[in-house]
C-alpha cells in the first residue's frame, strides 16, 4: 500500500508534474515498494511509521516523480516543448509554464545504476536523519 495518495501529492506536497491520479497511483506504489526496501520493511511497525508520516509522504511523492520522469522519457522519446507536462498556470494575463524538455534528455541517458542513485539521494533527503535506513544492529 502507497504511503501517500493523490490528495497528498497534490495539497501538501504541492506537486504539478503528475496530473493523473492512476499514473501517481501507480508510481507511488513503486516508491512505497523502495521505501520498504530501504528502510528494511521498518514502517511495518505503525509506531515508527507515525513518528515519521510527513516525511515519508514526501518521500514517496519525490520518488513519485522520478519514477514518472523515467517512464514519460523512455515511452514518449524527446517529447516537444508542446507535449511536457505543465508546471504552472497563472489566470490573471493568462500564462501557462511547460517542463523543460531537455530535463527529460538527461533522464534518458542515465542507466539503470544511475536512476537507483538518484532515488538513494532522494530517499537520504527526505528519510537520512530519521535513523529507518540504519543498517546495524540495535
């Protein structure tokens, strides 16, 4: 199960870049599943997991949006300039700002080892000094 939902992503996390919610589903799936991984299925424990909810939300919503960056650039190839996802909407002197396609060329040429360290750094930003990715014994 996702340890954040789309209302989160959207609300709190403040994030533009996943605009469907079964995509973010399904990415925030992913995320939960490295988190796991990372933290050696620790959150199991509903103590630490509410000790820590915030910070794991935002975990899995930046993981999230790597995972989509992943996928929307080896699915769609260089997308143009018109098909990126939107990043901001202003109404007043209507203004609509698009993701920079080149974003997305760095993220294509990363190989699988490269994507793992990017979502390592992540998960170190968001969960480092929360002791569930320590590795000893306690």
């Amino acid at each position: 199960m996702a340890y954040a939902d789309f209302p989160y992503y959207q609300d709190f996390f403040k994030g533009t870049l996943i605009s469907d919610e079964a995509m973010f589903r399904t990415f925030s799936e992913r995320a939960s599943e490295f988190i796991d991984t990372a933290t050696f299925d620790r959150l199991a424990d509903a103590e630490l997991l509410n000790r820590h909810k915030i910070k794991i939300q935002k975990c899995v919503c930046a993981l999230a949006e790597l995972f989509f960056r992943r996928n929307f650039a080896f699915s769609n190839g260089i997308p143009s300039a018109e098909d990126m996802p939107k990043t901001s909407e202003k109404i007043g002197e209507y203004s609509v700002s698009m993701a920079n396609p080149y974003d997305y060329i760095q993220e294509m040429s990363v190989t699988d080892e490269d994507f793992r360290k990017f979502m390592k750094n992540t998960i170190l930003r968001y969960l480092g000094n929360t002791g569930l990715l320590f590795r000893g014994v306690e």
